[in-house]
C-alpha cells in the first residue's frame, strides 16, 4: 500500500542508505529514523517539494538548536520545534558550500587554459557565497603528491586533499582567472555571521574537517576584492553573463550540485542554452548532464552516491560529492596528458 508521504520517505531512505552512511552515521540514523516515522513524514511532506530535502531539514533542527544527538533526541527536539524548524527551511536553501570540489575541477580549468591560451573568465552557477569562484587562492594535495599552490597556505587557505584513480590528468599549476562571477537566487555573504553560522550547519555532523574548511574558505572569499555575485535566476542571467566577457578571456560556466534541483524538462532548457553559447561547460553533477541529442552516452558508475564530472557535455570522470576523491573514466587519456582537438572520449 502507498503511503500519504511515499515519495518523502523514498528520498529519505536514499539519503540514509546511499549519501550519509560514508559521510555522516548521525545524519544516515536520522534519515533512517525519519522514513520509519508517520508523525515526521507527515509534517516534513507537508512542506513544499523543494523543501523536503533532508540536508535542509536537519539544518534547519540544528539552526534551531537541535543537538547532534541520536534519533530519539531528534525526534523528540523536532516534533516539539516543527513550526520554528519548518519557518526556517521554508525561508533557506541548502547552499551547500564546498571548497574542496575545486580539486575535482582542477584538471579541467587547467586544461581549458593550456588549450585557449588564456586567462579564464568563471561564471559560476549556484556559488551561494562562492567558495568555488576562487580555485587560485587554494592549495591542494593529490594522492601523496607535492602540494600544489602551498603560498596560499600562509595567508591562511585550507589545502584541498585529493584521492585519485584512473590517471587523472593531475594539473601542474593554478589557473589565471581575468574574472569571476556567480549567478544564485539568493547569493550569500561571506562575512556576515548569521550566514556562517547557517553555512555551518549545513555541514553534516562528524565532518570536522569539512567544518574547518568552511571557515577557512568563507575568510578568504571575504578577504576578496572582484568576486561578483549576482541575484537571479540562471536561466535569466546567463547568456549575458558570457556575452560581456571581453576578448582574451575564455568563459567558462560550471555548476556543481546544482542542476539536480532544476526539474527535467527545464534541465533539457538549459542544456540547449549553454551550448549554444561560446563557452566551455563543466557540469559536475549526481547525474549526467549530456549535450547530444540524438545518442545515448553510456557512462560508467561502479558505485552509487558520486557526481559525473563532464566537459561539454562529455563525461570524464567520477568525483565524490565533496572534492575527495576522482576517479577518472574518459577513454584516450594518459596520466598528466590530454587528447588533441577536444577529442576526449
């Protein structure tokens, strides 16, 4: 039998047994917790679809106050605070800020350069407060390897580690970036305190060191002058975002995590928008974003819970969902090497 809130306890059981187990116990057991619960399904399923996320709700119980406690304590707290919590996850977004997704991205900045000869000119969608516009103010570390970018380090920015597998084309430098711009329905603050603090507790219980991250990036996203975001809607914004980029520089749109929330068909809208303006496209996303029309590209995934990171619109690697790992899987591709004439699977 089909319960009331069926597809609210589907998504929570997905979260509790695909995104939070390697990640977060506590929020896997919250999730888990939810989707055996009438009383919450109900109150979370009558919220607005957009809504119902688990990353929101659980946020929004711990912006209120809720203690990472087990499900019990949760259930208890949330219940008892339903209309503060929903008031909150009714006026947020998850806006998940991840810096060390720019060490996925990484290979694929640093390959745009060296193929345009250019700087790069980043249009970011979703940057919420843009801790991904500024991939040139991080260091990074791959596998065991030299750290890359390590001057950063001393004015303060966390190094980025990176697993890899499949030779991954790593990169030999920081990209020069002319320009960078972001596009979000609600663009955040860096240095205000009541966005840290949501922006904190977006991150899931456990990850200290993503906690630390966080922070870190959110000082040097402050610390930083020419960093523009714009309030609107992507669809709305973006061919004029790359239209104003002079000669020169080399627009390059990319999203992560973004997309997914856009409904199908206005995911098919956007596909036809960006490629048909002159730009390069990153999509790192849950799923993969194709740019053919008329074929099916099969993609590889050995595991559930990754992100498809793909150059216009051609899959080459999977990365997991907060920068720690790479897993390359494009054919024609030696370690540190790229084909010729964008030929890339």
């Amino acid at each position: 039998m089909t319960t009331p809130y069926a597809d609210t306890q589907r998504q929570y059981t997905q979260y509790a047994r695909v995104w939070f187990p390697a990640h977060s116990p506590l929020y896997a057991e919250w999730a888990e917790g939810v989707a055996a619960s009438p009383e919450l399904l109900e109150r979370i399923g009558s919220l607005p679809t957009s809504k119902q996320q688990p990353n929101l709700v659980f946020a929004a119980a711990r912006f209120c106050g809720c203690p990472d406690a087990g499900f019990e304590e949760f259930k208890a707290f949330a219940l008892q605070r339903w209309d503060a919590i929903a008031a909150e996850a009714r006026s947020r977004m998850t806006q998940t800020n991840e810096s060390a997704r720019c060490a996925t991205l990484l290979p694929v900045f640093e390959h745009i350069q060296r193929q345009s000869g250019q700087p790069l000119a980043l249009i970011e969608l979703g940057p919420s407060a843009g801790l991904c516009l500024v991939p040139d103010r991080y260091a990074y570390q791959y596998d065991d390897g030299e750290v890359l970018g390590a001057e950063n380090l001393t004015a303060g920015a966390p190094l980025l580690p990176c697993t890899t597998r499949g030779g991954v084309p790593l990169p030999t430098r920081l990209p020069e970036i002319a320009s960078r711009v972001g596009v979000d329905l609600n663009p955040l603050d860096a240095a205000d305190p009541a966005t840290r603090r949501w922006l904190e507790c977006l991150v899931w219980p456990g990850q200290t060191r993503r906690l630390e991250r966080l922070r870190a990036g959110l000082d040097v996203v402050a610390s930083l002058d020419g960093l523009e975001l714009v309030r609107g809607d992507l669809m709305d914004q973006l061919e004029r975002l790359v239209s104003r980029v002079p000669a020169g520089q080399t627009p390059v749109v990319y999203h992560s995590a973004v997309i997914a929330y856009l409904p199908p068909d206005l995911r098919e809208r956007f596909t036809e928008l960006v490629t048909s303006l002159p730009c390069r496209w990153v999509a790192n996303e849950g799923f993969f974003m194709s740019a053919a029309t008329d074929a099916d590209i099969a993609v590889p995934r050995e595991r559930e819970g990754v992100f498809t990171l793909a150059l216009d619109g051609v899959p080459l690697a999977h990365t997991h969902q907060h920068g720690a790992e790479i897993d390359w899987v494009a054919d024609g591709f030696s370690a540190g090497s790229w084909p010729e004439d964008g030929q890339y699977i």
